[in-house]
C-alpha cells in the first residue's frame, strides 16, 4: 500500500507547473523530492495532500483515491508539515502539538502525554509551556514537526501505512537541528511510514533519503537511489549548476560539491583595470 | 534530539493541571462578575433599590414564596431595569463572542465587528428598514413583522462580512493591513447610505436614528429582549461547539485542512453565526464599538488563546462589560443618558491604538 500519484497535470494561469508525473510513496521509504525554484516540489506537495486538486490524474492513499477519503479518516494516514504557519497566537508548544490530535477526537491525558513525548522527540521539552509566539523561527517548525508527528503517531490496525510529508522541513534550522530532523525521518520511516521530503540540499537528500525524485519544469526527471540518480549530467540538467561527485569519506552515499566557477567577466575587467594603477 | 524521558512526565502534569485549575477558576470568577454586575445593573438607578429587593423580586419572578416588595420597586424591576439588564448582557455576550470568531477567522487579533464594517454593514440594513419600511420594502416589514429589523441586520452584517473576507484574503492567507483598510472604506460607504437615509427620514424616525449611531440600551422592552435572545442564543450555543475547528484555522486554513477540518463548510458556517451574534445586536441596541476587540484581548491574555476557554469566557465577560459601561451611561449625567457607544469608543480607542502599536513593533 502506497500513496501514489498518478499521470498528475496542474496548470495555473496558462503555466504547466506539473505534467503527467507520477511517483509513488511507499512505507519505510525516506524519499527526498529535488528540484530547481518553480519545479513544481511545493505544487505536488499540495496535490498529494489534497490541497490542490489536479486538473487530470490522481493520488490514491493506501489504493484509495484522495477525494473519496473523508478528510478526518485521510488525517490520520498522513500529516503535512508546512514550510511556514500563519500562526500567530500565544498558544503554549504543547498546545500547538496537541492540535494535531484534533482528528482524534479531544485532547485526553493519552493525548498530552503523546504530545510531551513529541516534543521531547523534536528536541524540545522543556519548552512545553513556553509561548508559540516567543520561541525562534527554528524552534517554531520543531513544534509544528512535533504537531504532524502526534497526528500519525499510533499505528494503524492491519499494519496499514501512514505518510508523512514534509515541505522543506530544514529551511529554518540550523546546522546540527538540520542533520536531527533528517535522522528523525529515517527513524519514523522504520515504522509502517513513508516520509516524502521536499529538499534543496542536494547532500542531505543523498545522505538520508532511500530514494532522490529530481524535478524539473513539472516533470519527473528520475527517481532512484541517491548514489545513481545523482550524478553530474542530470542535476547539471536539473539545476543548471556543474557540479562534481566525490566518493563521501565516511558514509555509502555520494558528496556532491558545485565545481570551480568561471570568475565572472566583469570582475577579471576590474583586476586588469587595477593593475596599472598600483 | 535526546530523548530525555525525565522530561516527559512534567509537562504533561503539573504545569498543565495548575493552568487547567486557573482557568476553571477564571471562568467561575467571570460568571460571579456576571451576576454581581447584573444586581448592581437592576439595583442603581433614577430609584434606587436596596440588593435584597431585587433579590426578592427576582425569587418572586421564579415562583418562590417570598415576602412583598414595594410595589413600585417591583414594577421598576420588571418594567424596566430586568430586560435593560437582560438585554446588555446578551447584547455584550454576542458582540464578544462575534469578536473572537471573527479573529479567529481572519487569524488576527485586530478585527472587531465595528472596525471592519460588519457592524455598519447591519446597521445600514437596519436604518433602510426603519425608514423604507412604510414604503419601498412594506413587503418585508410586513411578512417577517417584528423580526424584520434583526433579520434585515444580520443581512446586512453578513453580506459585509463577505465582503470584507474577499477582499482581505488572498490564497488563504488574510492580509491584515487589507482588513483594515477595506473596513474604513465599507463603514464609510455604509455611513454614507446611513447618512443619506437619514435625509430622507421624518422626525419621528430620526430620533431613532440618533440613538442607533452612537448605540444605547434605552430601547430594552421585552419584545425586543425576547427577539435578541432568540437569535443571540444560536452563536451563543454554536459557536462554543466549533472551537477546535477555530483553533485549527489559526494554523493557516491549508493546515487545518490537513487535520481533517472541512474548512470550505466551516468558514461560511462560522462567517453566518458571527454575522447573526452581530445583526441581532445592532438591531435592538445600534453600533456598540469596541466590545468585540477589548474583550477577547483581555480573556488571551488571562487564559491564552484557546477557543475552547475563550468563547465561553467572552460571552461573561462580554456581557458584565457592556452592562457597567451602561450603568455609566445612564448615571454619569442623570436624569439624562449618554449614548453607550461613547462610552465603549472612549475605552476601546486607546485600547486598539495600543495594540496597534504593538503589532507595529512585532513587524519590524
């Protein structure tokens, strides 16, 4: 069982932003989905998650299709992280991460333990009762991290996968909380969980993820394994950037780095320029 | 990521169990304000009635055997100060209750009823009855008879607060300079229908016109106690029951989406409810200012954001609020009143001046 998308076109104002993709998630699966600005990452994000629904084909959860889902039961397959929240109410953290108990049914005492225990999960309980609005930018997408974690927390019944999906979980995070998260997705994916990611670091997707889909203007480009789908032609292709793979020193994954460039034109006019002078 | 269990057990109790005691106690205070404020409300007055008068009036209402009261005291109570009093309570409790909803919708602390037109929005609805209801609309004032005036404002609240909700939103996201900008123009252009209205009116309805600007509770008979309650109560009920999907759309209406709200219904049910709480308002006591803003800002900061603790705590305190500022109105320059609205203007425009500034320094 999958969640799976199908033959998706989306276009908005004359402009294809997805075309005929397909790509499928399944359970246990890490899969990162890269892509140069306006790709489309964000757009198949929000038809996966029913946000968005697509002009042709369609995205079935665990072999049934997104609309015939009603929205409560598909909230408990599959949670969506956000790349910003409006919110903007002094709500405790705790609070916050509750509300994704919401499908649910009410907050009990399970909830709030479950709650604290995502919390402590992101790394963040002794900020429990401190205020949403006070806490930094990064501590802000942890607790909403911790929100869709107690959305899909429990197992469901006959091992039926859930999904997690995450629009640029790392944009606001530092180094080491970056590197944490990641590793959290690939924790969570060991239990009946599929986690898709959107990502711009194109080394953290070839270090946690199992599998890379590069897109490019709406269309899927590839899809595999980090150590084959990243390699110099194609994200030449896809990024427009020349870049060279070097073997990671440590890890089975490869370490992409962006090659020497050209110096622009107008700075070698400025250095010739100088020369005489001094 | 460590993954301190000693942590976890003390969030999930001790903090959380103390704040849920506080805001049970809260509330229990905010109805005892209630009720201490509504026998001061029936007691002060032109006639001052000794506590234990009303006290008895009220029992004697309730069927219980008790001793007589004066029987001018008693028919000041029943005649006058009793619906007054009833009709402040559940006119603060709807305009409060309307406020937070309506902030909670938008996802901004700063819309209030009277800032973003809605109340203008009823109140012009209301004004063109009075005055067209003799002849262009005779029709409706003859086949809704005395609701007429509460309908005709929670139509005219609603279409504004749709209004104003277009125009704000963009891709789900309710750009607040927007808000505040389309409210100054809808109470302009409503102010200007008013105004126009109020040319073509006689004198008879202009008094009632004056009142209606400026807000009062002057116009409290038992008929208009009775249409206010019936449909104040409905938002009054309802609103309280939709908290969670409240608390959710504070999230974004994407985010709420993804916990299974069905967002597309909820908007426009909880948009009608607010518009009902405020239409119904504006029709029997004008444009009261302020309540909807000052109220739930004071409960959030006492008792946090949650809909669940703040829309039965906007609904008490709601109601005490208006009905002191009614008790001034009626008191400070006796035997004459002043119109309540001044009174909320006067508390409530320094109060949103603070909070503006605030919000200004927030954004940089």
């Amino acid at each position: 069982m999958t969640l799976e998308a199908e033959g998706l076109c989306v276009r908005r104002s004359g402009r294809a932003l997805l075309q005929n993709l397909s790509l499928s998630l399944a359970a246990g699966e890490v899969l990162a989905v890269v892509g140069a600005n306006g790709a489309g990452k964000s757009t198949l994000l929000r038809v996966l998650s029913a946000e968005l629904t697509p002009d042709r084909g369609q995205v079935r959860l665990n072999g049934r299709a997104l609309a015939d889902w009603p929205a409560r039961e598909s909230a408990k397959r599959r949670a969506v992280l956000p790349q910003h929240s409006p919110l903007d109410f002094p709500f405790t953290a705790l609070e916050v991460v509750l509300m994704g108990r919401i499908p649910h049914g009410g907050p009990g005492a399970e909830d709030v333990h479950r709650a604290a225990l995502a919390l402590a999960e992101v790394g963040l309980a002794p900020l429990a009762e401190r205020r949403y609005t006070t806490l930094s930018g990064g501590e802000r997408q942890r607790v909403h991290l911790a929100r869709v974690l107690v959305q899909i927390w429990e197992p469901l019944p006959a091992q039926e996968p859930r999904f997690l999906l995450l629009d640029e979980p790392t944009a606001s995070l530092d180094l080491a909380h970056q590197h944490a998260t990641l590793a959290l997705a690939q924790r969570w994916a060991q239990h009946d969980l599929g986690v898709l990611i959107v990502l711009h670091d194109l080394n953290l997707a070839a270090q946690y993820a199992n599998r890379v889909a590069v897109l490019k203007a709406g269309q899927l480009l590839a899809v595999g394994a980090p150590a084959k789908v990243l390699e110099p032609t194609l994200i030449a292709e896809a990024f427009g950037l020349p870049v060279q793979i070097l073997p990671h020193p440590e890890l089975p994954c490869p370490l992409i780095v962006a090659r020497a460039q050209p110096a622009p034109a107008a700075n070698q006019a400025a250095t010739q320029a100088r020369v005489p002078i001094t | 990521m460590s993954m301190n269990t000693q942590a976890l057990s003390l969030p999930a109790s001790h903090p959380l169990l103390q704040r849920q005691q506080f805001e049970r106690l809260t509330l229990a205070a905010l109805l005892a304000l209630m009720v201490f404020v509504a026998l001061l409300s029936i007691a002060i007055g032109p006639v001052p009635i000794p506590i234990a008068d009303v006290l008895r009036t009220l029992a004697a209402l309730t069927g219980l055997p008790v001793a007589e009261v004066a029987p001018q005291h008693e028919a000041v109570i029943v005649s006058i100060r009793l619906p007054r009093t009833l009709l402040g309570l559940l006119v603060g409790a709807g305009l409060a209750v309307a406020g937070a909803a309506m902030q909670g919708l938008f996802r901004n602390p700063l819309a209030d009823p009277g800032l973003i037109g809605v109340s203008a929005g009823a109140a012009l609805a209301a004004v063109s009855v009075i005055v067209l209801g003799g002849q262009g609309l005779a029709f409706l004032t003859q086949a809704l008879g005395p609701f007429s005036l509460p309908i005709a404002a929670f139509i005219g609240g609603l279409l504004t607060t749709l209004l104003v909700y277009r125009l704000a939103s963009r891709d789900g996201r309710v750009s607040v300079m927007t808000l505040l900008l389309a409210g100054i123009a809808i109470n302009a252009l409503a102010g200007a229908g008013t105004g126009l209205l109020t040319y073509l009116a006689d004198d008879q309805q202009l008094r009632t016109l004056t009142f209606w600007s400026m807000g009062s509770l002057g116009g409290a008979t038992w008929p208009a106690v009775g249409s206010a309650a019936l449909l104040i109560a409905v938002p009054l009920l309802a609103l309280p029951l939709l908290a969670r999907t409240l608390n959710a759309l504070l999230l974004g209406e994407a985010e709420a989406g993804h916990l299974g709200i069905a967002v597309q219904r909820m908007q426009p049910l909880i948009v009608t409810l607010a518009a009902l709480a405020v239409g119904a308002a504006v029709a029997v006591s004008g444009i009261i200012g302020f309540v909807g803003l000052v109220v739930p800002h004071l409960l959030r900061l006492a008792l946090g954001p949650d809909h669940r603790l703040l829309l039965p705590g906007a609904a008490l305190l709601g109601g005490s609020l208006l009905l002191l500022a009614d008790l001034l109105a009626r008191t400070l320059v006796t035997p004459a009143e002043l119109p309540i609205g001044i009174l909320t203007a006067l508390l409530g425009g320094p109060f949103f001046l603070a909070l503006l500034l605030r919000w200004q320094r927030q954004m940089r």
